[in-house]
C-alpha cells in the first residue's frame, strides 16, 4: 500500500505548475525549503544550537467521480537534515509517528545525516446532496470556532506554536452531516483508535440565533465524557467568538485533574487601514503542562494550553500588496512566562512566496518554558 505514493511522487515531478489531468482531476500543493537556527536547552546534549534544513512536498490530489462522488488524497513528503538528525538518538523515530488508526507514516529514507519521511493527511471519500454529506477516511473535523484556540476540535485539535503547518492535522474518521435549513445542521462523528479507550465519537448540532452561530456538542472523547459548545457573532464590527468544553473521566483514574473545564474568548477586528487584530483569553482548569520541549507533543483538546490561564493577541498588517508583517504574543501569567512570534511574508512573484519567523519563549526558571528555547526560520514556497 505504502509504496503506491510513489506514482503520486512521479506525477509530481513531471508535470507542470498548473497541472490538471482532465476536468475531473485536480492537482495543487507546493514545495517549500526551510531552514531553522534552534536554540535549546535539550535532554543529553551538550549544545545548545542546532540548525536543521527541511524540504516540504505537498501534493493534493482530487477526483470527482461523479457529481456526487468525489475522492481527496493530499500527503506531506519531507526531508530533514543538519544537527538534530545527526545529534539526537532516534529522531526519526519523534518523526515517524501516525496517530491515526491506520499507520500510513512511511519513513522512506534513514541515515545518519538526513531522513525522508511521508504521510497523507487526508484520504478520505466523499458523498453529497443538498441535504446529506458522508465523508469516510482520513479528514479534517473542523468543528473549531475561535482563530487561536479550539477546545472543540475533539477530534483533531491542532497548535498554534506549529508554524510550519498550515493545513493542520486530519484523523481516520466516519463523519455524517445532515442540514436541516439554511443555517442547521446535525454531524455525527466518530473517530477509531487502535487502543479502544483512545476513540472519539460526538454529536453536534449548529444553528443560527439573533445573529450568532450557535452550536452544542456532546460525546464521548478517549475514555472521557465531553460536552460544549461555540458562538460565532459580531458586536457592532468587531467579532465575537468562544468556545468551552467540559471533560470528566467515566472510570476512576489517579490523574490528578479528573474533570476538567476549558473556556477560550476571542475577538477579532478589521481597522481602516486594514490592520487585523485578534485577542483571545483561555481558562484551562487543568493547569496546562508541566515541562514543555521545542519539539514536544501536541496538544489536546482536554488540555490545549501551557498554563491555567492563557491571553493572546495577534497583529496583522500589509504593509504594502506584496509585503505583509504579523506579530503574535501570548502571556502566561501563572507561570511568569512570555512567547513572541514576529513574522514577514513577501510575495516574490505570483506562484513563490518568501516567510521569515521567530519564535521566543521566556518564564522563569521554574516555568515550563526556562528551557522551551527559540526558533528563527525562514522559507520559500512555491505554489502549483
């Protein structure tokens, strides 16, 4: 099965930028080469500087059967390079991990300079009519409402300290949607893990009220009770979104936090000289994480931050057509702690895109951040 990405690959390499088979098959993705300067405080090692060089395929692939069937294959192909492969023991192992319920991550190259590795993000089949849509494979669930934060994405919650992954995590699913009228719907999703415990299914209903997206959750998410819900709406112009989630364990446990209550508040604003500002304030009763590594595991939506309490803003602002800045900080305030990322993105031309990043983390010396360490990268991006 593994070996079948290769036609893609192949397809990939020999056809043009705009590539298009026949009017039923659509091709698009990108190549991006990246390289990062780490500095890091990491387990077993002496250095505390790293840099690592990345090369980033994404190939997207869709078929339309017919007018209702259609067919999405979109995989990431990438290489890494530079001292964490050379210096950390098993890395490609922290690279070749597939959370899904079928193991489709494919560690194509192995060696002790540079690694190749492959994985689809989304696999899946897809049936519509004006009322229904089935969708069956590996997908993304976005039932996420906020721009930062999204305790409701039970099913495949993503990071916001991911930056070089913009399309976000999918997951091996069966999702049921029904709508109703205009502005309602019924899902039903489910979501198989290999360890039963680890499944996650829900039901969730939106509908529109005064203004306001509304909607109600409720399932079961890896051996735990879930229930929420999300507003989307706008005071006067600015928007106003939320989510909450509330988790309790169906078995008694030892884990210190058994029920756990996440609520995220955001604004978000459009000025007139086209500044766009976001501010989101999170509640995690949970308290976060205890240690936090740079190249440390995802988050979820039981648990989606570092801290108890969370305040974010962000800033974006063209500063002409082609050249545009953004600066994203979030404050910690029960751990003393402090993370930055300033960012510029310049359009070379049409299709080749030019990003440059920084990621800085600041606490004290008992916060989970004294040693999360600091990122600048910088990358091109051609689009086909």
């Amino acid at each position: 099965m593994k070996y079948l990405i290769i036609i893609p690959i192949i397809f990939f390499i020999t056809q043009p930028a705009s590539a298009q088979l026949t009017d039923d098959i659509h091709v698009s993705g990108y190549v991006q080469a990246m390289p990062l300067w780490i500095k890091a405080d990491l387990p077993g090692l002496t250095d505390d500087s790293f840099w690592e060089y990345r090369m980033q395929n994404r190939l997207n692939l869709r078929w339309d059967m017919t007018s209702s069937w259609t067919f999405n294959w979109q995989m990431r192909t990438r290489i890494f390079a530079g001292d964490l492969v050379n210096d950390i023991p098993f890395y490609s192992d922290a690279i070749d991990i597939d959370d899904g319920y079928f193991d489709l991550s494919w560690l194509m190259v192995d060696r002790d300079k540079w690694i190749l590795h492959y994985i689809p993000d989304r696999l899946y089949t897809q049936w519509d009519n004006s009322e229904w849509s089935v969708r069956i494979g590996r997908q993304r669930i976005n039932w996420g409402i906020n721009m930062i934060t999204n305790p409701n994405d039970i099913f495949n919650i993503y990071s916001f300290y991911d930056f070089d992954y913009p399309e976000r995590p999918g997951t091996d699913a069966v999702r049921i949607q029904h709508f109703t009228g205009t502005f309602t719907r019924w899902e039903l999703a489910g979501s198989p893990a290999r360890e039963g415990r680890q499944s996650t299914a829900a039901l969730m209903y939106g509908f529109n009220t005064r203004g306001y997206d509304i909607q109600v959750l409720g399932g079961y998410f890896r051996n735990r009770l879930a229930l929420g819900g999300g507003w989307a709406g706008n005071i006067d112009q600015t928007g106003f979104k939320g989510e909450f989630m509330f988790f309790t364990d169906l078995e008694e446990n030892t884990v210190q936090h058994s029920t756990n209550v996440v609520l995220a508040v955001g604004i978000d604003h459009m000025f007139d000289n086209s500044l766009f500002l976001i501010a989101e304030g999170l509640y995690n009763r949970a308290g976060g994480r205890d240690e936090f590594l740079l190249l440390g595991e995802p988050l979820s939506a039981d648990n989606p931050s570092f801290s108890r309490f969370q305040f974010t803003s962000q800033l974006t602002y063209p500063f002409t057509p082609l050249l545009q800045g953004s600066l994203a900080a979030i404050f910690y305030p029960d751990e003393q702690a402090v993370f930055f990322a300033p960012s510029i993105t310049y359009s070379v031309t049409q299709n080749i895109d030019f990003n440059m990043l920084t990621q800085l983390f600041a606490g004290s010396d008992d916060s989970p951040f004294a040693n999360a360490g600091n990122v600048v990268a910088a990358s091109l991006k051609w689009n086909f």
